[in-house]
C-alpha cells in the first residue's frame, strides 16, 4: 500500500495534470491560449445557462386518424383491378377511429363480394412492429351486406402511439438540434408526452414554429395554365388536383399524386446561391434521384412544384433532365428561416402535430446568478472542510484538503470528458460530495491514531490503516454508487444531473483519498521521518 515507485508517481500527477488542462476551461476563458491546449467547458445545463422548456404532447387520436389515412390508400389499393383480380368497386369513409369501405356494386345474385374484399384486405393488414408475430394491425369485420368495418385494437393503439412519440423524439431532435451539438435534453414523459430542454435557446415561438410544421415534403407536377386555374379559382377543380399557391408564387394547380416524397429526400442544408443569398440544399437518395430523373426526363418544358405542408415553396420549369439527385430551393429567406426549413425537410415528416402544454423561458441572468452561487457554495464548504481537517489532523488534514479539490478538478473532467450537461443540482451534488469524500480519509486517520494508541510505529501504522480502512471505504462507496444508479436511472432532468456528479465524486475520490493521500504521506515522511505521527 506504501510502495510507490517511479512510474506510479508518474502516472498519479499525469492523471492530476491532465485532469486539471480538460477542466481548465470550465473555470477560464481559453480563447487566447495555445492551440493544443483542450478548450472545451462542462456542458451548462438549463437552468445554469437558460434557455427554453417546451413540455409536449401527441394526441392518440391524432396517430390513429393517420394511421388509417394511411391504411386506406393500401385498402384503395388492394381493391383495384390486377392481372389475377377484378377491381371491386367501393367507397372509403373514415369517421373517428373507424374506416367503413362500402362497396358499390353487387354481384349477379345481388350480393356483395365482401368475403373477396376482405380477404384482399386481410393482406395488406400485417402485423406492428413490436406487436404479437402473426397479430394483425386492424381488426376488419362484416358490420352489413355490402360494408366492411376496419378499427383500431387496444393493443395496436398503444404500440401505434409508442412508435409516434418514439419517432416524434426523433424528428424533435433534428429539427431543434440537426448538428447535434446544442447539447439538447429531451425526456419522454408518461406514455405520449416529450419535455425539452434546449440550453442557451433564447426564443421560445422560433422552436414551437419549428416544431408546429408538419414537415411533409412533395414534388408534385403543375399544370399552371390559366383556364384551367380560373376553373379552379371558381370552385371548379380538376380531378386529381389542388389549388395552392406559396410566397413565390401565385395559385397553382399542383397534382395530388406527389412524384417524390419526404422518405425519398437523404439531407438537407442551408447554403446560399449565386448571390450569396441563403438557399436550401437538399440530396435525393438512390431511389428519389432516379424517380427524379425519370420525372424530369418525361416532363422536360413543364413546371414542377416542390410543396412543403400544402404551402409552394418553389415552383422552377424543368429545362432538361435532372440527373445526380441534387435540388435547391431558392427565394427570399433569411439565414434562420433557411436554417430552420432544412432542418424542418431533413427531418421528416411528424407522425402526430404537437400540442403545447408548458412552456418556460429561463434566463440567462438567473443561470450567472446560480453559477455564482454554486461557486461559492464551494469554495466556502471548501475552506470549511479544509479548516476543520487540518485543526483535527495537523499535516495529514493539509493532504486531505489538497486531495479534496484534486476530486473536484476530477469531478469536472469527467462531466468534460462524458459530454455530461452539469445542472443546479448537479452543483449541489459536487458540494456534497466534498463532505463525503473526505470520509474516506477520517476513517483512515482515526485507524492511524488507534494503531499509534496501541503502540505501532509511525510506518506501520500508516500501513495498517490505509490497509484496514480500505475494505470499509470501498463498501461505503459502493453502496453510495448504487443510491446514485438508482437515482440515475428512475429519475428524470434535475434528479438525473445530481446522481450523476455523486457517483464520478464518488469514484474520482476513491482515486485522491486512497491514493493521493497516501502518496503525499509518504513522500511527507520520507522527507521528515517522524517517529510519531501529530494526528
């Protein structure tokens, strides 16, 4: 436990060392030094840095009636004529979280050929993802003669909302954080609520419009003659079309049948074009970028529109095939608002439209404040702690002190080096964990002083306390890291940001009382050689 040779002590200080160059620029600015030097500070938590909560909700009801808008056009599909079946003529209504398929035409003893359409039904209604292996999505029933009835279990419901919010969490994320480094928190909350939490964020409106966008992408073909738009403007609409329009450009009828979708675009980016004005960048993937070409090719002379949320966002001739896959969209944007589309298109489409129940703006102002009184909360617990070791351990209690803020400079590399976000709680957790770490070294000094008692010379009573104290330590720190775990992993936000500066308090100060202490103590004695030790 005493021996501690030169590759030891050196990798003890280049421990110390090089903890204390990560966690530098947590307490410094270190804009002005060298290049080599690590420039990265502890990730500020919301209420340290500000910022915006957003607390949100998809509505079940809202991921049913889009679930079966989307069921219905493979029910449509699955009626049409194919080379091996007759088209069965019907109607689709969708009422709630019902979908009634009617169908039109009786056979020649004057029934209805529901069996047959139910069995063309029965194959397109495959199982959920997670659900029962060869369970149904829908359950379809005969409700009479010539309809067909198609609703929602209870079993699908809930898989269908557990898949919407865990793919709401992610479009949440690539809208409000497309780098992925905004250090964003975002928390499920219940079984169809998100809570976000995005540090530094000063406008709440800006992330809810981000988010209020449905983000449904469409390339569809345009006829843009005049008659046909006056029909259109007159309540007269060609079958197959709609009437929209878009900041660029006036009334369009824009064919309902979209040539390229959401899921066929790979990435978007804000750039800027010829100009330097901000555009949006975007790359079809394989099979977009050949649909594209395809779509191009057959439509060269024509115009096309690229429709973001029924709203026209561009509408270019197309002059030649396009080949590659690679698309902008140009017009009178802002850097943010190109910004905020590209992170809008490149994260898809929303299963569900968010609903805001609670929303919080932090100051920045009030985080400096907590910041300030965080600091000294510990700089005063230090110099507590540090004034009552040393009056009750003389230089042993100096060790412990100087131990003590090697744990803190510790603590602060190893939320660095995690990407860790430290919170308010996370302050109180580092705190506390000053009273507890020097724990470990009071157990250690009193064996010292009982083994001095029982007439032990100074080494060897070094040696059998750090030796005997050393089993008790490390069950106290290890029922200690499992009270954090437990609070890690069934807490959520602030609760989360205290375990998680407990447990690497607990764990770095395992390393400085066990280690540091005792390597102070021995060079200590090895330079004065004290017959007695004054603890």
């Amino acid at each position: 436990m005493l021996q501690f040779p030169p590759w030891k002590v050196l990798l003890v200080l280049a421990i110390i060392v090089w903890g204390t160059l990560v966690a530098l620029p947590s307490a410094f600015n270190m804009s002005g030094a060298p290049s080599w030097l690590p420039k990265k500070p502890v990730n500020l938590g919301l209420d340290l840095r500000g910022g915006v909560y957003l607390e949100m909700e998809i509505r079940p009801e809202e991921v049913i009636q889009g679930r079966l808008d989307v069921f219905a056009r493979d029910v449509r599909g699955s009626l049409l004529r194919t080379e091996s079946a007759p088209l069965i003529p019907h109607e689709i209504e969708i009422n709630g979280r019902t979908m009634s398929v009617k169908l039109m035409k009786p056979e020649a003893d004057g029934s209805f050929p529901v069996a047959s359409a139910m069995a063309r039904i029965d194959k397109v209604n495959g199982p959920l993802e997670g659900g029962l292996a060869g369970g149904k999505t829908f359950d379809v029933a005969q409700t009479s003669p010539d309809t067909i009835s198609i609703t929602v279990p209870p079993n699908s419901e809930s898989l269908m909302v557990a898949d919407a919010l865990s793919k709401t969490e992610t479009i949440v994320s690539r809208r409000v954080d497309p780098d992925g480094v905004a250090e964003i928190s975002l928390t499920p909350s219940g079984s169809n609520r998100l809570i976000l939490e995005a540090p530094g964020e000063p406008n709440a409106q800006r992330l809810k419009d981000l988010l209020n966008r449905d983000g449904r992408m469409t390339f569809n073909l345009v006829d843009d003659s005049a008659s046909s738009i006056a029909a259109a403007q007159a309540g007269v609409v060609k079958p197959g079309y709609t009437l929209l329009s878009g900041p660029q450009t006036g009334p369009l009828l824009v064919r309902s049948i979209p040539e390229i979708v959401g899921s066929d675009i790979a990435n978007a980016s804000q750039g800027n074009d010829e100009a330097n004005r901000p555009q949006i960048n975007f790359r079809l993937n394989s099979n977009g970028a050949r649909k594209f070409f395809e779509t191009t090719r057959a439509n060269t002379g024509k115009r096309f529109a690229i429709v973001l949320d029924d709203v026209i966002m561009s509408a270019p001739n197309i002059n030649e095939p396009i080949p590659g896959g690679n698309v902008r969209i140009t017009g009178d944007f802002t850097i943010e608002e190109a910004q905020d589309l590209a992170a809008i298109i490149s994260a898809g489409e929303m299963p569900a439209k968010v609903q805001f129940l609670d929303q919080r703006v932090v100051s920045s102002t009030l985080g400096e404040d907590s910041i300030a009184a965080g600091y000294t909360a510990s700089i005063v617990g230090l110099m507590l702690v540090g004034a009552l070791m040393i009056l009750a351990y003389g230089v042993q209690g100096l060790f412990a002190v100087i131990s003590l803020a090697i744990n803190i400079i510790l603590v602060f590399t190893c939320l660095v080096l995690l990407n860790a976000t430290l919170t308010l709680p996370g302050i109180a957790g580092i705190v506390l964990t000053m009273g507890m770490s020097v724990d470990a070294n009071v157990l250690v000094f009193e064996r010292i002083r009982e083994e001095q008692r029982a007439g032990r010379s100074a080494w060897t009573a070094v040696q059998a306390g750090y030796e005997r104290a050393f089993a008790t330590i490390m069950d106290a720190n290890i029922t200690l890291l499992f009270a954090a775990a437990v609070l890690y992993l069934m807490g959520s936000g602030p609760v989360k940001g205290f375990a998680v500066t407990l447990a690497l308090g607990n764990i770095t100060s395992i390393f400085t009382s066990v280690v540091v202490t005792c390597m102070l103590t021995v060079f200590w004695m090895k330079l004065t050689k004290p017959k007695r030790l004054a603890i």
